[in-house]
C-alpha cells in the first residue's frame, strides 16, 4: 500500500486485486490512518484490476467512517471496468469520482466531494 499525506492522505493499493482476501488487511489500514486522524481520504485506484463485494463494503465502510467523524473520501484514477461497477451499484455517486489525483485531492481540500 502506498501514500502519500498532507491534509489528504492519498492511498494507492498496489495489488491489483481488492477482494475477500485482501480486503481486510486494506481496510484495517485504513481504519488505522482514520484513528491517527486521517480527516479526507483519496483513493487512487489506478493500479486496480478487479474489486469485489467484500472491497467494495471495505471502500463504502471507510467512507461511511469518515463521514461520522465530519471527513470525506473521494476516488480517482478510476479503470474502466472498475468504473462501470461503480455506475452498476451506484456508487459513482456516491463518491466523488475524478480522473486524476490532483483533481480529487482539490476537491477535498475545497470541500466539493
């Protein structure tokens, strides 16, 4: 797991897979980043080949997380079919989704997630 932190802590999963394996491990991550503080959350998911259920509670439960604590979460770098997911299960609105980091670190930072 890489990131990188200012007021936005940036998460960049580098296994290719988020799924009932590897779920866990990366939301107690992020669990452990919300309680040292962490307040706004970009998930860089460019690396991301395949995401499923289980990843997916992890990424809404974080959000969910976040939010009771009065943090956001946005989502970038988005691959396609990880994309068309997220339009599947409504999620893509749901979350504020960007194209790059930069965009999605601003929009947290300007409060427009």
């Amino acid at each position: 797991m890489l990131f990188r932190s200012d007021e936005v802590l940036v998460v960049e999963p580098l296994e290719p897979r988020l799924d009932v394996v590897s779920s866990p491990g990366f939301k107690s991550f992020l669990v452990d980043r919300i309680n040292d503080g962490c307040k706004y959350l970009t998930l860089n998911l460019r690396r991301l080949e395949f995401i499923d259920s289980s990843g997916l509670t992890a990424v809404v439960s974080t959000l969910k997380t976040l939010r009771l604590g009065g943090g956001d979460m946005s989502v970038c770098e988005v691959p396609q079919n990880i994309g068309q997911l997220f339009k599947i299960t409504k999620l893509d609105r749901v979350f504020g989704m960007f194209l790059t980091e930069d965009e999605a670190v601003d929009a947290l930072r300007k409060g427009l997630a």
